[in-house]
C-alpha cells in the first residue's frame, strides 16, 4: 500500500544487499511468479511537424510499414516498455500522454502506466509500462538539455529518463539536433553536449560518461544528419531501393566512423527509405525544395530519424525491428520504430543447500596498463566503481610510465599496486552478472583523463 511506503537506512551497503536478498527469498519462495530475465521494449520516434497527430497510430506502436518490421502475428503481441520520443510536438503535455494510453489500450487491451514524462518545449519523451512491471521499476530520474541558439533555446536539446527495472539500469535519451545539410559540426558539438549535461542514473556514477553508466542506454530522435549526394541522385537512388550507396554518403554512418559520436553504439540496419523531407498529405513525393523569404533552401531526403543503443559488454539484447510508417503523412517526416528483447537481472538468490563452504569470490588483478591522450607528464591512480562494491575502491599511484607516442601517455601497475575488490556477495554467479567501471584520474587534481 503506496500509503505505508517508508524509507530504510543500513548502516552499510552489506546490510542493504542481504535484506533484498532475504525478501527476495521470501518473494521466491511464496510465488509461483517467476521474476523475468527477458523483457520487450519499444522504442519509437517522431518529428510530428508542429501539426496535431492522426486518429490512429496503429501501424506506429504495432512496428508496422516498411524496413524491418514486426510480423502481423506478432505486431499485436503488448510490449513490457514503450518508450515514444516527438519533437515538434504541438500537444499539450497530458493530452499526449492520455492519448497514447488511449491508443495502446484500443490496441492492447491494457492500460498502460506513466513511469515518466519529461519534456524541453516540443520535445518529449513518455515512458509506458505493463502495470504487473509497475513495481520492478525504481530510481526513476529525468533531466533536459538546451542546445538551441547559444544553447539557450529549447528548440533544440534533448530530454532524457532513467530507471532501473530490478537490476537492471535502462536509460532513454531524445533529441532533436541542429538542422541544415552544412550543420554536421553542431550536430557533433550538441551531441557532446547533451553528453556533458544531461543528469541522469546513479549520481555515484556521476563522473562517468553518460554512455557508461547504463546497463543498456537507448538514444533515438531526429538526429537530422542528411546525405552527401546530389539530391537527383538520391532520389534516383530511392526509385530503385538502392540503399546501400545512400547509406555510405549518411552523414551520421561517416562521423561514427571517425569516432566523432555515438563511440560504440549499434544501428539496426536500414532497408527503409529516408523518413524526410515528404510532402505533408501523402508519402508518395519529397518536397527537397523549400521557400524561405531569404530565398531556396534544398532539404535533401535523408534519415534524419533513427534510434541507437549502447549496452554493457556480454549482456543480451537484440533488436527484432527497425522501420517507418508509410500510412501517417501529417508530418514532412514519418515515424520511425525499433523493438528489442532486453535481458534484465533480478535481485541475486545464491542457490538453495550452498553451504557456508563453498569458496568465497574477490576480484585480484595482474596488472593493468592504460594509455591516454594527454600531454601531461603527472602520476595518476585509478578508481573501481560497481553494484557490487560497498563503495569505491582506488589503486595507489602508477609506478611506471612512458611516452612512446607523442600526445599519449602510457600508465602501468602491477599487482602490488592495485587493490583487491571484495564484492558484497562473494559469490562467483552473482559476480558473473556484474560491471566494473575504471576511471584514469590525476594524482594532483583529481580530474579524470578518461573511463572505460
């Protein structure tokens, strides 16, 4: 009963994982529900055109249309999470969200909760889960970034959620990035900046990149990236599904390879046509050519609308489709969908009749060798951040140190210099479930020269 809810304080984190351990036995033994290691989650976004949406987003929130889309005998089958990113959103803030419960619950049949909205002008992102899953969801947290005109304008930005649902850490970045052909530069730089600013997960984890601190990060929008082509070639192109040679002029595919962005991110793979720049009304044209009162400007078609993910190392997710609509044209760009089957991890049980035996887990290392991209000549030491830590652990300083390259920095320690980590649950199962995060910091000032 939501009314009685309190708040407990351990005197440490051993004495927190052990009371969730026991109630999680408790929880085990007294249900016949099993807790899932498998989860569906639906990702979509939409530039939705500063105009008010159609009646039915049926072929959106069922991954219906062209590319790589859900089968009719699965389309109907309720994803656990649905998570729904518009720019250009004209909508008030509640109408949206009861308007996509309403629609999934013509299609569904279940009513759907909010876990969250959170939204920067027409920017918004809403969170929709299975109410059974209502209360594996925990830690929710929900921030926005500007990166408009002197990164003061809300026109451009990102708004981002985090939760976790179990064990498992989820965060959702959408963003609507810098608009123009010219613009690839911006785009990277706001980029970075969503990076930088954007406060969301564990605050423990606050000195990591934000594509770090998740066990599986989902980052969609409209990313506006455009092509590099001729635009009667790009559409001679399309008449002829030649997606492949479009793809390699995709401006975003050509700054990832320059590891500018999205450093390890996945794409599912694309065989659907460009989602912009249609004319409003139906999807059979690209309207390239726009008038503006300081004359024509050509908005060449282009995949401006994408959806990536980042996940930790060894971790089960596999994205079942990736597609646009071609039945909702009241925009000048279509929806864009992805589904994936995500592995989740529960709270962790050691098996029934382990005796106090059996051996106990801590983590020892060899040694460790890092090389940064500095100038700097100073020692630094290294931080160990994971769950399954009672806090952060710290190496002593680097006893050797070299500068084969210039502009790089080559650190090592051995054994004696690096501490061994004792996990809250010194158990070899629980462990092969978890993550640590490393970060580089100078002795001196503390500031960290990179994480992994």
């Amino acid at each position: 009963q939501k009314s009685l809810s309190r708040d407990f304080i351990f005197p440490s984190a051993r004495k927190r994982e052990a009371f969730c351990q026991l109630l999680q036995l408790m929880k085990i033994q007294h249900s016949n529900l099993d807790e899932p290691d498998l989860i569906s989650v639906y990702v979509g976004t939409w530039n939705m055109g500063s105009t008010p949406p159609p009646r039915s987003l049926a072929s959106w929130l069922t991954s219906r249309g062209l590319g790589r889309t859900q089968d009719e005998t699965t389309a109907c089958i309720p994803h656990d999470i649905y998570v729904i990113g518009t720019q250009e959103n004209s909508l008030g803030d509640r109408e949206w969200v009861e308007f996509l419960r309403a629609s999934l619950k013509t299609l569904m049949a279940i009513d759907y909760r909010v876990v969250a909205l959170q939204c920067l002008w027409s920017i918004k992102i809403v969170v929709l889960v299975k109410p059974e899953h209502e209360r594996r969801i925990s830690h929710v947290h929900t921030s926005s970034v500007k990166t408009g005109i002197a990164n003061t304008l809300g026109n451009k930005g990102a708004v981002g959620v985090s939760f976790l649902f179990n064990g498992t850490s989820f965060g959702f970045v959408n963003c609507h990035l810098a608009s123009g052909s010219e613009k690839t530069h911006r785009r990277n730089q706001n980029y970075s900046d969503i990076l930088r600013s954007l406060v969301l997960g564990d605050k423990r984890l606050g000195a990591f990149d934000l594509t770090l601190r998740f066990t599986h990060l989902f980052w969609f929008g409209d990313l506006n990236y455009r092509l590099d082509m001729d635009v009667q070639d790009i559409l001679a192109h399309i008449t002829k599904k030649e997606f492949e040679a479009l793809l390699a002029v995709d401006q975003l595919n050509l700054e990832r390879e320059k590891n500018k962005v999205f450093l390890r991110f996945s794409e599912g793979d694309i065989s659907f046509p460009p989602t912009y720049r249609y004319e409003r009304g139906s999807r059979d044209s690209y309207m390239w050519q726009k008038f503006k009162p300081t004359g024509m400007r050509i908005n060449v078609p282009s995949w401006c609308d994408r959806i990536l993910w980042k996940s930790h190392p060894e971790t089960h997710v596999v994205c079942n489709s990736y597609g646009c609509t071609n039945d909702i044209v009241t925009s000048d760009h279509s929806p864009v969908f992805a589904t994936f089957e995500v592995g989740v991890t529960s709270q962790f049980v050691p098996k029934k009749g382990k005796g106090l035996g059996s051996p106990l887990a801590c983590i020892e290392w060899e040694s460790i060798e890092v090389i940064v991209k500095t100038a700097s000549r100073s020692k630094c030491y290294i931080e160990f951040h994971s769950y399954c830590l009672e806090e952060a652990q710290r190496s002593g300083e680097n006893p050797s140190q070299s500068c084969d390259i210039p502009g790089f920095l080559k650190l090592g320690w051995s054994a004696k210099h690096l501490p061994v980590l004792n996990p809250i649950l010194p158990d070899l199962e629980y462990l092969g479930d978890q993550h640590l995060l490393l970060s580089i910091k100078g002795v001196e000032s503390c500031e960290s020269y990179g994480a992994c």
